[in-house]
C-alpha cells in the first residue's frame, strides 16, 4: 500500500492537439465529413468514459491549415470543456504554416510542468496528404521544439493519404499500428489516452 499522502500528489496531464486539413482535397469523397464526425465521436467517448483518477487531466486544442495554419481554439480546453464546430475546407494544403504555428506557440508556451508529475502531448495529423510547400524543414524545426513536451505522433490517413508523409510523419517506434489509422479507428485515439493514464498514474 502506498504511503503517499493523494493531497500531496501532483496531476499528470495528457494534450490532444488535433492538426486538421482543410485544404481543397478534402472535399470530395466525404472526407472532411468523416474527419469532423471522427473527432466529435472521440469528445463523446472520453466525456461518456472519463479517466478513473481524478488526479490525470485531459485537454484538448485544434488548428486547421489551408493557404495557411490558423489556431481554433486559442489554448488547451479540459476535454469535458471542448466542443466541436465542423470545418469547412478549401485552398491550398499548406501543412509546412501549420508545423510552424505550432513551433512558435511552443516556444512560448508557459506550461509550468512543476505542476505536474507527468506530461504527454498526443499530435494528431489528419489529413488526405499531398501539401503544397515544403513542409520537412517546419517539420523538423518542431521535432526539435516538441522534444520537451514527450510527444506522441499519431495520423489519420483520410482515404489516400501518401505514405511518404505516413513514414515522415508518424515513424516507426512505439504503437505504430495505434498510431496510423483511418478515420474508423476512433478505439486508437481512445486507447492511446487510456494508456497515458496508465502511464501517467504508475509511480
């Protein structure tokens, strides 16, 4: 039995940060329905099922890109807090502007980890592929900016999505076959915060 004193223990916190495209592409073939009704599902599942402890946080923060990358939501959201207001695409898929917003915002985030015991960063790009700029040097920048805030690279492919984005994007690593999934695979993303909490709440 632990000795630990629960008032005297510190939360952990996991952040959904949603990547959304929205560029010309998405649509036909009903993707961006299926990325919007994707996401709305996934709020539900972890409002119907919240995390066993009240000591693990779950927030929640989406930007969209098209011509260029723009925050939907200007900080992280407690998931119970976070609602859903379907996107309309078009333009270009700028997905290089969106790797680059999220850099800068990083940069400056002021998260104060001492507040918490464990941190986790769950990065989800959804997306049909195919941008139109040269996203690897964003992309790397942001790797690098991310590398603090225990990141998890997780992508929705919508339908055609390159592979040549999957590999760059996603990897290989821990729970690749949680981490690349379709927009039927919402039991991913559920997991994939379950097994945060797990991690989170071990001590």
């Amino acid at each position: 039995m632990s000795d630990h004193n629960k008032g005297d223990e510190k939360p952990s916190r996991t952040d959904i940060l949603w990547v959304c495209d929205c560029s010309n592409s998405m649509k036909g073939k009903g993707k961006s329905g299926s990325m919007n009704t994707m996401i709305r599902e996934i709020i539900q599942e972890l409002n119907e099922n919240p995390p066993d402890s009240s000591l693990f946080e779950v927030n929640m923060r989406a930007l969209k890109f098209f011509d260029t990358a723009e925050w939907i939501n200007l900080s992280f959201i407690p998931v119970k807090n976070f609602s859903w207001i379907d996107l309309v695409p078009g333009g270009n898929s700028k997905l290089g502007d969106a790797f680059k917003l999220i850099n800068e915002e990083f940069k400056q985030q002021n998260l104060n980890k001492d507040n918490y015991d464990k941190y986790q960063l769950l990065l989800i790009l959804i997306t049909d592929g195919y941008p139109t700029d040269d996203w690897i040097p964003e992309f790397e920048d942001m790797k690098d900016v991310l590398n603090s805030y225990n990141p998890v690279y997780c992508l929705i492919r919508i339908q055609d999505t390159s592979d040549d984005i999957v590999s760059a994007f996603a990897g290989e690593g821990n729970n690749k076959d949680l981490r690349i999934m379709t927009c039927d695979d919402i039991e991913n993303i559920i997991q994939l915060v379950r097994l945060a909490e797990k991690n989170n709440m071990s001590n």
